[in-house]
C-alpha cells in the first residue's frame, strides 16, 4: 500500500492476483446549475485528513496527550456505524497503528489513550501472519470478536494484527482466526509503486 504523505496525491493498493487499485483518485461528477441545464463537469473533492481518513502529516500533528487524543478518536469516530463507542475508538488507534508512519510520541501517545479503554488487555503471546511472535494488546467487541495489536517484546514496532473469535458464532468456532497480518516493512518512495531497496520495519 502507498499512501500520499499529505493526501494530496491519490495513493495505491497492490494485492496479489489482483488489478492495482487507485486510492483516494478524485472523482468526475457533474452539476447542474437549473432544471434541463447541460450538465457541467466537475470534480469530486476527497474529504480533509481525520482519523478515519488519516495521512502522514496528520498523523504527526495529533496530541501527545493520551487523553486529549483518545478524546479526539471519540468524537471523530462517533457517526461510524460499526461497534460500540470504545470498539470504534480501539478498532481506529488499530488502523492508525497498521496503516500509517506516526512519530515516536505520537505512537506512544496512541498506545497510551488504547490502555485507557475499558475492556482492553494484555495476551503475553500472539503470532503474526508471517509467524512472528509477540506480545498483544486486545479487545473483545460485542459479537465475540477480538482484535489483537502484536508488538515486538524488544523494540514494541507493530508487527501485524489478528482477529480471532473469543466464543462460537455463525463466523464459525470459538479460537477461530477470521484475519492476520503482518508489517513487513515500512518507507518511503518519491511515487506510488515504487519499491524501496531496503524498507524499514
């Protein structure tokens, strides 16, 4: 995945066996300025930065305060649909975590507003999908679905996640693995699809 630092830039998605996928390209849409008017074309603008649509450089400007920063993934995730307010909160800092490039402070200031949330806890041990082990931190949502953050015990760099069923549901047994992934590297690149020589973890 390639994301535009700014968000200024459409970013892209690779994924095995299937097309590249343009993320965030901007939209052709037409307007109608009266009834039976010729439609004129236009642009769609994407949405500003948030935390549910974050870049880099939003990224490093948010709070250090864990307070002030878990209060602020509240109210930016209050209108999502899914989960319970602190699964939203927990399931946001997740993809915060996985999917952007957060400044040391930020990164811990980001730990510190999940340890906050009720229901979050500790599993001295989980395994990455590319078999690494560490040590989580988890929740479990209300449909018995817990989402697990892997850490490295030396260096605490996010390895992957894991979704993982706490009790039977229809999705299937209790321990069943719904998802896993894994951080193999991180870097930067002058454009999307570019692979560096060497990324950084």
């Amino acid at each position: 995945m390639w994301l535009s630092a700014d968000g200024t830039r459409p970013g892209l998605l690779r994924e095995a066996g299937a097309p590249d996928t343009s993320l965030d390209e901007p939209g052709r849409v037409y307007e109608l300025d009266r009834r039976g008017a010729t439609p004129r074309p236009g642009t769609l603008t994407p949405a500003e930065p948030s935390v549910t649509r974050p870049t880099h450089a939003y990224v490093a400007a948010l709070p250090t305060d864990p307070e002030a920063l878990l209060s602020l993934i509240r109210t930016q995730t209050r209108a999502t649909a899914e989960g319970d307010p602190d699964q939203r909160a927990f399931t946001a800092i997740g993809t915060l975590l996985a999917e952007t490039w957060a400044p040391p402070r930020v990164t811990a200031a980001l730990y510190q507003a999940a340890a906050r949330i009720p229901g979050t806890t500790v599993l001295p041990s989980a395994t990455d999908a590319a078999g690494r082990e560490g040590v989580a931190v988890a929740r479990t949502g209300v449909h018995g679905e817990q989402n697990q953050w892997i850490f490295d015990r030396a260096t605490a760099a996010f390895l992957g996640e894991r979704t993982v069923l706490t009790r039977s549901t229809d999705a299937g047994p209790a321990g069943a693995v719904l998802g896993t992934t894994a951080v193999l590297a991180r870097d930067v690149t002058a454009r999307p699809g570019e692979t560096p020589a060497k990324g950084r973890p």
